[in-house]
C-alpha cells in the first residue's frame, strides 16, 4: 500500500516565513490562495495587467500585482495558469525573478515532464496537485476539510524540497484529507490517460453513444437523456462510496445480470487495445506536441469541435429538461 500523509506530517512552518506567490486565480489559484491566506502564509497574487479576477482577488483580501512583480518579491512562486499559456508567462515574467532558494510549484506536470518549462538548477521545482477542482479545494477547506492532493518534487536544490511541498499541501488543507507522493512523470502521464480515456472522454462518448442509440430506435430523447446521463451521477455516487460492490448491492438483480454479461461487450478488447494506444501516445510525448501545436497555431481544431459538441442534440435536450427541474437548480 501506498502511504498517505496527514497534517501532522507536514511542518506549515518550512513555508511560513516565506512569500508566496499565486499566479493565476481561476479554479485552483483562487482556492490555493484563499486556503494558504487563511492558514496564516503571506499570500500574493500574480495576474496580467486588466485581468478580470483582480477585483475578484481584492475583494477577497488578496494583495494583487503583475506576475512579474509578484515573482520578484515570492520566495515561493505557485503556477496556476492554463497549461497551455504557462511557457509563455515563464519564460517572460517568471524566470528572469528566479534564483537561489526559491521554490517553483506546479499543480500539474505537463509542462517541465514536457520539457516546456526548463527552470534553472538553483531552484526548488515540487508539485502539489489536488486531485479535485478549485471550488471543491476551497469548500471543503471552509468546511475543515480538504481534498487529497498528489505531491512530487522534480528538483531539489535546498535539500528541502519535499518537506517543503508537503507544507504547501498542508496549506491548503490537503494533508487533512492525505496526501500521495509521486514523480511529476506519474503524475503527468496517469493524470493525461485518465482524462482522456475514462473521466472525461471515454464518458461522454459513452453516455452519448447510448443516447444516440436509444433516440436513433425512436425512443423519447428525454427519456434517452435520463437514462443513459442523469443516472450516471446516482451511479457514480455509489460506486465512489463503496466501490463496484456497493452500487451492484443498490441496483436490482435484473440490473446487476445485465451489468456482468453486456458490459464487456461494450468495452471490448478493441477498446482495451485503443487505451493502450492512447497511453503510447501520452508516454512519447505525441498527445503533448499535438497539444502544444494546436496552441501555437490559434486553437483551430479546438474550436471547431468546442462548436460541433455544442450542437449535439443531447446539450439541447439536457438544457430544456434542466431547466424544467427546480430541485436539480438547487443543488
Ligand atoms: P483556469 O483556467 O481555471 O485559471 C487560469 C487562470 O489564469 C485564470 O485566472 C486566468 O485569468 C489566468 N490566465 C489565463 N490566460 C492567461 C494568460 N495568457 N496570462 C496570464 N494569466 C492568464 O485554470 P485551472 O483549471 O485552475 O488550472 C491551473 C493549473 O492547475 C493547471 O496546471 C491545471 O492542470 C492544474 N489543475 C487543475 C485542476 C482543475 O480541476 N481545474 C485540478 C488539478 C490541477
Ligand atoms: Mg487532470
């Protein structure tokens, strides 16, 4: 088994008597920076000049500066951009404040396990990443709680480096629910083929394969909406508490019979073959160029799908149901 870390593994002090500096403040930068500011830290935060969340940061406390200026002044300088921008701010406002003893943090590893991001050897470089979403970070922080977080260091110049990542996930209330150590390639690669072949993209092409079915049959599209996407979340809720086990004892014999004998035929050797290719691709770094490439030439076939998935009918159908049901507003 895997050891998991707690609060009091973790010193909040290796970090106190420092600067940090939250660069970004979308999903997780909001909920990093409220989280430490009310441990007790030194919080700034780094955004572009004009930036929407600066009056959003100020109200919230925060003192607000340029990303430049807030690098300069940080012993501790959290990224919290979009992946996708993160070369660029280094390489312009970042690097230049980098020296001796300060630490670089990172929520995710893409770009230095990419080589996007090369920092130079006199500094710390860790990762604290959360393996839930900024507002959940926050809330559960409010609540007393946290959200478990992975933790990795890439370079160790102080010879601190992984106590020092440890705090900063005790920071922000990660140690309160555990903490799992890894490599930034672990947890780049894993965190990539998670996303793209179970949570985000084998889901939705799962859940609209089945509608489609069932509204290409002649069926009711709102009775193919609930079916095969409302109920996902009833599911996935009891499969989270109490594993596969729990959600088959909830689910009706009839339920449970169809589960074992039509679910492998969904996802069949084929599928497993094409997960494996999908891992390949993330491992040699091909997902990752194509990424950085699609970018770098202006988002031309991310947008265009952005556009195409919108128009599914699915959405339509999901956003008049939706909005019949005022218990489902409410949550
Ligand atoms: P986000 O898109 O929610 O927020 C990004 C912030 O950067 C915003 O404040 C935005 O205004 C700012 N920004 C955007 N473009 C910019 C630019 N060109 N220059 C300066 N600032 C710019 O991002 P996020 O989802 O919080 O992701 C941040 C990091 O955290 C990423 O490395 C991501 O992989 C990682 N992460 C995210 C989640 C999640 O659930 N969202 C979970 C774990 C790790
Ligand atoms: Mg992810």
């Amino acid at each position: 088994m895997a050891r998991m870390y707690y609060d009091e593994d973790a010193n909040l002090d290796l970090i106190a008597d420092k600067t940090i500096a939250i660069i970004g403040y979308g999903s997780q930068g909001h909920a990093h920076a409220l989280n430490l500011k009310d441990s007790g830290m030194n919080v700034i935060v780094g955004l572009y000049p004009g930036s929407k969340s600066t009056k959003k940061a100020e109200e919230a406390g925060l003192k607000v500066s340029n990303v430049a200026d807030a690098a300069a002044a940080a012993d501790l300088i959290m990224i919290l951009l979009p992946d996708e921008v993160q070369k660029t701010v280094y390489k312009q406002d970042i690097e230049p404040a980098l020296k001796e003893n300060k630490i670089l943090a990172f929520a995710h590893g893409f770009n230095i396990h990419f080589g996007q991001v090369v920092p130079p050897p006199e500094v710390d470089v860790i990762m604290v990443a959360p393996k839930g979403p900024g507002h959940l970070v926050r809330r559960t922080y409010e609540g007393g709680e946290g959200v478990p977080c992975l933790f990795a260091v890439y370079q160790d110049a102080s010879g601190q480096a992984r106590d020092r990542a440890m705090a900063y996930a005790k920071g922000i209330g990660g140690t309160r629910a555990g903490i799992l150590e890894t490599s930034f390639r672990e947890e780049t690669e894993t965190d990539l083929f998670g996303e793209q072949a179970v949570l985000c993209g084998g889901l939705t092409a799962l859940i609209k394969a089945g509608f489609d079915t069932l509204v290409e049959a002649g069926y009711q599209p709102e009775l193919a909406y609930f079916e095969c996407l409302h109920e996902v979340k009833l599911i996935v809720d009891l499969i989270v508490e109490g594993g596969l086990a729990k959600m088959r004892d909830s689910i009706s014999n009839t339920a449970e019979y169809g589960d074992y004998t039509r679910g492998p035929r969904i996802v069949t050797d084929r599928t497993r073959a094409e997960m494996s290719q999908i891992l390949k691709e993330i491992q040699s770094g091909q997902f990752a160029r194509e990424f950085v490439l699609e970018n770098i030439s202006g988002k031309p076939g991310f947008t265009a799908m952005r556009r195409q998935e919108s128009e599914q009918h699915i959405e339509s159908v999901g956003k008049d149901l939706r909005a019949m049901f005022s218990w489902l507003k409410e949550k």
